[in-house]
C-alpha cells in the first residue's frame, strides 16, 4: 500500500526529531513537515535554549548563535539528506535553513530532484 502525503510528512517530522536529539543533544518542542511540490518544507519550534534567548538580545550575540546554530545543522546535511531520502525516495538537490532568534524557531527547506507531491495524486 503507498504511503499518504500526511503520513510521510509526519515521518519526516518524527525523524528529524531524532535527529535533533541523537545530533545536537535535544529535540524541538514541536515539528510541522509540509510537502508542496518539490520541497519538504519543516518547521521547528522552540530550538533555543534559554541560555541562548540570553545571549541574543545583543546583535553580536544574535549573529553568534545563528552562526553557531548554522554550523551544527550544516555539519548533519548529509544525515539529513539521508533521512529524506530514506522516507520519500527522492534525493536532495539544495539544502536551506534559517533560524529566527526572536521566536526560538528553525525552518528547513530541502528541494528534491523530482516533484513529491505528484506521487500522492
């Protein structure tokens, strides 16, 4: 039986979860996986810590732990490009991800080299 677009977005969600807390030491408080067209779209919430809401209210602090945060996620890519291809069986072309510093939320883009969504019609 194929898979439905909502279950393969909460697959994705459930996973990036893990790896969150096997790579970087915890977990989101929340994960929403959107698929539309050629892009999983994935948002986290609450990827900050409190220290780190500390530490953003200067600029240079802010700068520092985008930069920080950035390097962590970037230094996983290859996990992560893994792990989407393990659910959907599509590989990644691009990567994106940007954290805002002022709601302690991560959104991450993967573009794939085929159109997802189409599977699910």
């Amino acid at each position: 039986m194929e898979k439905s677009k909502g279950s393969v977005e909460a697959e994705i969600s459930k996973s990036l979860t893990q790896w969150e807390k096997d790579f970087l030491g915890r977990g989101s408080v929340s994960v929403k996986t959107d698929i539309i067209r050629d892009m999983v779209i994935v948002s986290l919430q609450g990827v900050l810590t409190p220290a780190e809401y500390s530490v953003c209210e200067t600029k240079d602090g802010l700068l520092s732990i985008k930069r920080n945060r950035s390097s962590l996620v970037e230094s996983g890519i290859d996990d992560l490009k893994e792990i989407i291809f393990n659910i959907t069986d599509v590989r990644v072309k691009s990567f994106f991800s940007d954290i805002s510093t002022q709601t302690g939320e991560r959104v991450m883009v993967f573009r794939l080299k085929d159109n997802l969504e189409k599977h699910f019609e």
